[in-house]
C-alpha cells in the first residue's frame, strides 16, 4: 500500500502542486501553509559543511576480534576472539570544499564508529601515518593555507608553500603528500592510522602507549598526478562510486587491524617524543600486533542521514582507552564535538546514525537543547538528586594515577629541528624500491610549486634539498622547465 502524502505536520494533501491565491492569477495566499513550509523547508535542507573533511563516503559493516590483545586493553568489545562488534566508516578528503574531487592530492580521512555495550567508540584517523603539525595553535593557519585566497577565492600555490616551509616540522608528512600516496587509487584500496599515541590499559592497571594500523586487505594501490587529474576531470565522485558500487554487488572491502605499543620506559628512551603527530615508530623497534579485522557490508540507505549527519570525535571514548598527552590530540578533544554541536545542535547524539546502542544514554544534567527527541529523561530530576539513587561503574579505576605530570604552566611552541628531516630522508630511500617512486616525487612537487611565485620555489626547493639534495636538484630542474625565469 502506498504511503499517504501529507505536509510536514501529517495533514493529507490533495493536490501538492496547487497554491492558494486571488482567483486563477492573482498574488497568492500568506496563508497558503504548505507552500510556505514547503520552501521554508528548502532554504534550510543544507547544514553547515564541515570545514575539514567536508567531503565524505561511508558504509556499516562488522568489526571481530581475532587476536587476544586482553593483555593490552580491557574494552568489552575486545574481550574475546571472535566477538563481534557494529561499526560505521567514513571515508574523506580533507582540505577541499563539498563538491571537490575524490582523487585530489590531499590525505583522506579514516573514521570509524564501533558502536560497543560500553557506548561509541569513535576512532578518528587518517591514511597517512604522521600529520603536517605538531602544535594545535597552527591548525587553523594551515587548514586556511591549504583552501582559498581570500581575496581571488582561488587554490594559491604561494600561500600552500609559504605555510609548509615555514614550518619545516611538516616535511614528513608533505613527502607523503606528494608521493603517489597522496593520491589513493579508491577508498577501498588505502590504509588507516591512528597517527596519534593513545593510552590503553588493561584490567590488571597495566597501561601502553598504543598506535593503531588499518591494512586495506585490498592491496595498497595510488594514482599518478596525470591519472588522478584526469578524473578529477570525468569523474570528480569516482571514490565514492566505486565504494557504494561495490559494495552492492558483494564485493565487501575489509582491513586487518594491528597495533603498535610502548612502555613509558620505552617512550623515555626512543629517539623522539611520543607526542610527536609528525614522527612514526619504526616497525622494527615496535612491531605490529594483529588484533582484529573489519569488513565493511552494508551502503547507507540515506547518504544525508546516515553520512552527512555522521559525528566523530576522538573524545568519543570507551573504559581503557584515553587519549595521551599529545597536543593536537588534546585540542581535537573540544574541536570535534563543538564541531558537532555547531553543525548538527547539541544534542548531535541522539541522530541514529550516532546514537550509542546501550539504549538511552543516562546523563540527569544534560537537558534540553535544540532536536531534543529521546524523551529527555521524563520526570528525572535534571541534577544528582540525593533520593534518586544511580549506579555508578567503578570496573576502570586502575586507570587512576598512572601518569603524574610535574612543571609550570608555560607557553610552547614545538619548533622545527635538524633532527625533524630524519625520517622524511629514511622515506625517500624506501622509494627506491618502488619503480619511478622517487621521480614521481620530484615531478609532483613541481607541477605544483611551479604556480609559486620564484622567492616562494626558491624555499621549496630548499626544502626538499634538505631531505636529499638529489630530490632538491630533481624539483629545482623541472620547476624551471615548468616556469622558465627572465
């Protein structure tokens, strides 16, 4: 049976096309409600986008456990091989606008929802292992370097490569950038990873410092610029397609997942700081820890509600996993929820597609507020009330007391070292063994830097001659074939 039409307050419509007005052609009708509410509706059907990440793909699938890794963590969700846990993925480019393309150069988020009986589990990650920064208070600046000139309204290859060779901290991740890995073949076919050291204990009290790795059982698969290039131009939602595509015909994509860990002796005598987003730990020094593998199955039946309307934060947290004390990861604390808050109205968590599965969320003091539509608690008083008893969890109080941090209140900023180039130059070696890696490198780099200014190539060039002086000489020589100086 078909659904009945009505407007939006349930009242059937006769006629949805037909308008109220003074005889066939007169003014029409203030009172005329349903074309009101219906273009009232319209001019608000747009939420604010996201300013990073804004464009995105996702799917449901399952997460199990295949490992014990009980000896590490004491979340539920881990609790035995085998179980099975919900979970929801979202797949994004970073810097560009909503309608910008999928094979842009640009790293890819990586979030996903675990929706556990301890609450949502947000893991909130990327597909390069390091960041460009390491101080939060330089987010902003970056992200507005790597968008539009505010006064042409255009991509500005000055104010990209006067930022990030500024702050040469960024190397590591701008040689990511711009290998062949910074452009993805599809979604499917790229890993994830934590980037930031998180804090994991188990039930004993026993905590580590923990990354995580998500390996595409796809294969790992990139674009060149020119192949990327040219569907950006036939095919700007090629990523997209191909997710949904395939996985409506069965062919699920599906990632290993594996963890790295440290002690804190460890952390105190490893070569770099922990809190560092722009190091990685060598695979060799802390190797890779196999403990689960999801598999993504199912495409959103709505991409607004469940895609759009989909909210992460890395403070979306369970019992036996905390943040460290890395700094963006702190600040990423606030700025994803209040994002949320901005976007989506306070009470963001109660969308289905973010709403915990443990059944209503019981919070007494957390009341009211814009789409308010669980229920509000009915009658419970809206603090702690002394004659309405409730239950509190203590199972996680090992946690307590396991970091002591001693110092003055200082400011800091983390600025660029020699030392800060050490990795990105072990990053340009390993492309020796992959064909045309290191060459792609250089060309990519180019083709962009060449819309600099000379002062502005001049810096690039310097660099990258700072990682390797072969990789410097390579730019430097197809910058000025690109843009020949008078």
């Amino acid at each position: 049976m078909a659904p009945v039409y009505t407007n939006s307050n349930g009242c059937p419509i006769n006629e949805p096309f037909a308008t109220q007005r003074v005889g066939k052609h007169g003014p029409l009708l203030l009172q005329d409600f349903n074309l009101i509410d219906s273009l009232a509706h319209f001019d608000r059907e747009r939420i604010p986008e996201r300013v990073v990440h804004a464009k995105g793909s996702g799917a449901y699938g399952v997460f199990e456990v295949t490992d014990d890794i009980t000896d590490v963590c004491g979340a539920k969700f881990l609790e035995s091989v085998g179980k099975k846990t919900k979970i929801f993925t979202r797949f994004s480019t970073v810097g560009g606008e909503n309608g910008s393309a999928d094979t842009a150069r640009d790293p890819r988020g990586f979030s996903t929802k675990f929706y556990t009986e301890e609450g949502n589990l947000d893991l909130v990650y990327n597909n390069t292992p390091v960041f460009f920064i390491r101080d939060p208070s330089k987010f902003p600046h970056f992200i507005h370097t790597q968008k539009r000139n505010p006064e042409t309204h255009l991509k500005d290859p000055n104010m990209f490569w006067d930022y990030l060779t500024s702050n040469e901290e960024s190397v590591h991740q701008v040689m990511i950038l711009f290998s062949d890995r910074g452009t993805p073949a599809s979604y499917r076919e790229m890993h994830g990873y934590s980037g930031h050291t998180y804090k994991w204990s188990n039930k004993k009290g026993d905590w580590y410092y923990v990354q995580v790795h998500f390996i595409s059982d796809q294969g790992f698969k990139t674009l060149n610029n020119e192949e990327a290039g040219e569907l950006a131009g036939s095919n700007p939602d090629y990523a997209q397609e191909d997710l949904f595509k395939n996985i409506a015909k069965g062919n699920n994509p599906s990632w290993t997942c594996y963890i790295q860990t440290m002690t804190q002796e460890q952390a105190k005598q490893a070569p770099f700081s922990v809190f560092d987003l722009t190091k990685v730990w060598p695979k060799k020094d802390y190797p890779l820890r196999r403990f689960g593998k999801f598999t993504l199955n199912e495409n959103p039946k709505n991409y607004f509600a469940e895609v759009e309307q989909a909210a992460f934060s890395p403070a979306h947290t369970v019992p036996f996993m905390e943040p460290s004390a890395d700094p963006v990861l702190q600040s990423r604390l606030f700025s994803y929820a209040d994002t949320h808050r901005h976007r989506l109205g306070v009470n963001y968590t109660q969308i289905p597609v973010n709403c915990p599965v443990t059944g209503r969320v019981f919070n007494p003091h957390m009341r009211d507020g814009a789409f308010q539509v669980n229920g509000n608690l009915g009658a419970h008083p809206n603090y702690l009330a002394t004659d309405k008893p409730v239950e509190f969890q203590t199972n996680f109080k090992l946690q307590e007391e396991q970091e002591v941090w001693e110092g003055s209140a200082c400011p800091f900023h983390w600025k660029a070292q020699p030392e800060d180039f050490i990795q990105a130059t072990n990053l340009y070696k390993t492309l020796e063994r992959y064909p045309n890696a290191q060459k792609n490198l250089a060309h990519n780099v180019a083709v962009h830097a060449s819309g600099a200014n000379p002062d502005i190539q001049d810096r690039v060039i310097n660099y990258f001659g700072k990682v390797n002086g072969e990789l410097g000489a390579a730019i430097k020589k197809e910058i000025l074939e690109l843009s020949p100086r008078k």
